[in-house]
C-alpha cells in the first residue's frame, strides 16, 4: 500500500512553515491590535504611496475578500485605513493608510525585518539565495500576481 509522509510532502511543508513565520512576526503587530488578515492589508497598501482597491489586496495576499473585508473594517474603525471612492468606477472602494496607518507601518518595518532576519539566520547567503529563486519558481508556475504595480 502506498502511504503519504505528510512531514516530506511539499504543500504541507510549505504550509507549516508559513504558519511558523507568520504567527512569530503576529507578536510584533499584535501590540498595535492587529492580527494577520488585518497585517496583510496594511503590508500591501503599505508597498504604495496610491490608494489600492480591496480587490488586489484580496489578489495579492491569497486571503478571501470576507477576511479582508472584515480586516478593512477593523483597520477603519482603528484609524488606519480609510476608503475612497474610485473616480473611475464609483462601485469600487479604494483603500489607503492613513497618516496613523503609515506611521504604525514604518514603526513595524524594522521590527519584521529583523525577524526575519532572525528566522533565516540559519540559511547561508547561497541558500538564501536558492530559497529565494525557488520560491520566486514556485509562485510563477502557479501564477500569483506580482503586487509591485
């Protein structure tokens, strides 16, 4: 009978470790009231100085738009996020940070980084690199959207 290891399958692997990292950087915007969904929003409207539509929030975390829906109303009720209207299509709400928004952003920033510094510490640069070619291959063959532009 052919049997799974769940500990050497790929998917599970990659999950678990998400999971890891995710829940060690949740201890540092949790001190502002914040958990993942409502981390993710900020992390992305963060990358832009331009408001973003919850729709590429949604299509660049890989979060269902309930949960992003929920995180925006959390973040607007906390005074870090705040809805525009589009002037192109009236139907679509455009986000941004708010100056208070931008600023728990940039206080986060260091901290994150530090801890993910932390969490790959024990990578040489070669295997850094590696990781970071492997997983860039693994997002492109399953067609994540890239969130520069």
């Amino acid at each position: 009978m052919d049997r799974l290891d769940l500990l050497r399958f790929v998917p599970f692997r990659l999950n678990r470790l998400a999971a890891e990292f995710s829940n060690a950087l949740a201890a540092d915007y949790a001190r502002f009231g914040i958990d993942i969904p409502e981390w993710r929003v900020m992390a992305t409207l963060g990358m832009h100085d331009e408001p973003r539509s919850a729709n590429y929030v949604v299509r660049c975390t890989r979060t269902h738009k309930s949960r992003i829906s929920r995180a925006v109303s959390q973040l607007t009720e906390l005074g870090f996020v705040e809805r525009l209207e589009s002037g192109d299509d009236r139907r679509e709400i455009m986000l941004q940070l708010t100056p208070k928004g931008r600023e728990v952003y940039e206080e986060l920033l260091p901290l994150l980084r530090a801890r993910e510094e932390k969490l790959l510490s024990g990578l040489s640069p070669a295997q850094s690199s590696a990781l970071d070619d492997i997983m860039l291959t693994l997002e492109r063959s399953l067609g994540l959207v890239s969130c520069k532009k």
